[in-house]
C-alpha cells in the first residue's frame, strides 16, 4: 500500500479553529461537557508521534516510542496525524472559545508511536504497541490505521479485549480500501466508519459488514505539530472521536464492562439509511448524549434496545424519519485469517493540504 503523504499544518489559528471544529455542534459536545468530560480515562493513541501542543498541555502521559530502534528509519518532515487524533480525543482548548476541543477534554493521552511520520509502518509495530498499551492498563485504544491480521496482531488484541479495554479502529479509507480493514474487522473491536456534515456516508468511508457505527470524518480540524493546527478527511478522525466517546462512558460508568461501553455506543446510535444495522452506517451515528444517559439493558437480551431521554432529538443534517432509533447487540466484525491481508499498515486519513479529497 502506498503512504499517506506527508502532513502540513493549516493556517487556521486558536481563535478559529473552535467555530471551525463542526463536528461539536453535530454531536452536541457542549452539551455533553456537562454529564462526562473524560476524568480518571487513560487513552492509548497508536500513531504517528504526539506532540506538545498548548491544547493538550497537560494532558500527555510519558508514552513510548517503537520505532526510536528501527534500523534505517529516517528523519523526515513532521506529521501531524498523531497530533491531530490525540487532540480529537482529548485536547481542552486555552479557554472559553480557545484553541482546539476534544470530546473527552479531561481524559490523558498515552501516546505509542508505531508509525513513521512519511513511511509505510509495520504490523508487528502495531501489535508491540497494543501489548505495550495493554501491559500499562489504559482504558481505551483508539487505532486510526488499518493494517494485515497477523497471529501477532491478533493475540495482541485479543489480550487487549481480554484485558477489559475498549479498542476502536478505523473501517479504511476508499479508494485504498474498499472492505473494513483490520483490527477493526476484528471481533469485539468497535470498527468506525465516517459521515460528512450533511450527516450522509461519507465518501471516503469503506462500507461492509463489519461497520458497527459512524462519527464526523470529513474536514475534521484538531491540533497539529508545532503548535498549529490542521484539518483532515477520513475514518482516522471518526476514530479517534469515537474514541473520545469511549471515554466519557467510562468516565461516568467506571465499573462498567468494555463490552457493554461498545454495546451502549451502538444501542444508542441514532439509525441512518435502511432501518436497522447496514452497510454504510452499522447501526448509526453516534448520540453522546443518549450514550451517557439513556437506559441500556445489558448484553445478553437478545431484543434489548436502549430508551434514549425524552430529550434527544435527531442529529443536524439527519434526513431520515423520526428521531434517535435504537437497536440491540454490538455487530460482531469478520476475524481475518492469520497471516492473511497486507503486512503493512497506514493511516486512515488524508493529508491535509490541499486540501482532502473525498472521492476518488
């Protein structure tokens, strides 16, 4: 598979980056802040590097770096997709209106660098760095990249399932890819496909059976390297705000199980397209505010479905009848044979300038 393409920040400064961060206003994140911002949450972002950035000051753990021994590896221009996806998650502005905000603005970040800023990664990097996550106990995993379904990979996330931590991952990107990719493919992973800001399919999104819900992935802006910011298309930035949305329902519901955090993101979803689960949006758009409040009956009712509060409504730009729908169990992704797919792994996000293309 092709790299990415190198990163370039955009001109975009902290006194405009809050109105153009769309994608509060669309799930509502203002509103959200006042029932969970993220507290006592531990966030693993395996990605390009992290870097300081005013917005997230304060919100970085220690975290480690798999390539710093690679052998070859160059020093070439800095990505922001690390940055950028961290920020998504967890960065808490420089003030009312300032800077750059995450859906999880009190949650820590535990940056794990499997991937080199311009170069292809490889997958054994990405499964060293879900055993190192796993090892330090994090809450969630939130991986934007979409790479082959080694036996290592798969053992590393099966232990990282088996750890109690939610993992989300990137469907992919078209036209790269054109199935949900892996890990999020993987079983009891949360697979995250992308909507624009009408809140229809995003073009750039894969489709398949594996999708289990959706979140913004179009012109999604954030915090970029060198304290800028930049702006970016693809599953990569569903991801990481999907992530976020972890994190809340952990932060209000700590004892809760990560299964049942995947399955009250996906009984609360608001429901798109056909009815029910399909394709393109699984079982619908994230609703944080229904994910946060509304009564979940647990796994293992078989026709459970969530009663949202008699307050939610349907998501700006939502064309289809009647408000938020509700649905059962999480969907469960197609488990890759070992060895099988491509031994490398990429982002699943555009470059930012010029700006993202969103079809082929």
């Amino acid at each position: 598979m092709a790299p990415p393409g190198r990163a370039h920040a955009d001109a975009i400064g902290p006194s405009q980056v809050r109105s153009a961060q769309w994608h509060l206003r669309y799930l509502d994140v203002p509103g959200v802040h006042q029932i969970s911002q993220g507290n006592g949450v531990v966030v693993a972002v395996e990605d390009t590097q992290v870097y300081d950035h005013p917005d997230l000051r304060g919100s970085l753990l220690p975290g480690t770096d798999l390539l710093e021994t690679e052998q070859g590896h160059k020093q070439q221009e800095p990505s922001s997709h690390g940055t950028l996806m961290a920020g998504l998650i967890a960065a808490h502005g420089q003030g009312a209106n300032m800077g750059a905000l995450g859906i999880a603005p009190k949650a820590r970040i535990l940056p794990v660098r499997v991937q080199p800023d311009v170069e292809q990664g490889t997958t054994d990097a990405l499964a060293a760095g879900v055993e190192w996550a796993t090892a330090k106990n994090v809450d969630v995993i939130s991986v934007s990249s979409v790479a082959g379904a080694s036996a290592r990979l798969q053992r590393a996330v099966r232990a990282a399932l088996d750890a109690d931590i939610v993992v989300v991952a990137a469907a992919g990107n078209r036209p790269e890819d054109m199935s949900v990719g892996y890990p999020a493919s993987f079983e009891g992973v949360i697979a995250v496909g992308g909507i624009d800001q009408t809140g229809g399919h995003a073009l750039v999104s894969v489709a398949g059976p594996g999708v289990d819900v959706v979140a913004p992935a179009v012109d999604i802006y954030s915090t970029s390297y060198g304290g800028k910011y930049s702006k970016g298309t693809g599953t990569s930035s569903a991801t990481a705000i999907v992530a976020g949305a972890a994190a809340l329902i952990r932060s209000k519901y700590p004892d809760l199980p990560a299964e049942e955090v995947a399955h009250r993101l996906t009984a609360t979803a608001i429901d798109k397209g056909p009815p029910g689960r399909d394709d393109e949006y699984g079982y619908g758009v994230i609703d944080l505010v229904a994910a946060l409040t509304a009564d979940v009956p647990p796994l293992g009712f078989e026709s459970a479905t969530a009663t949202p509060p008699a307050s939610a409504q349907a998501l700006p730009g939502d064309e289809s009848a009647g408000a938020t729908t509700t649905r059962g169990l999480v969907t469960l992704g197609v488990l890759l044979a070992a060895g099988g797919g491509y031994l490398v792994w990429r982002r699943c996000r555009r470059a930012e300038d010029p700006p993202p293309r969103i079809s082929r």
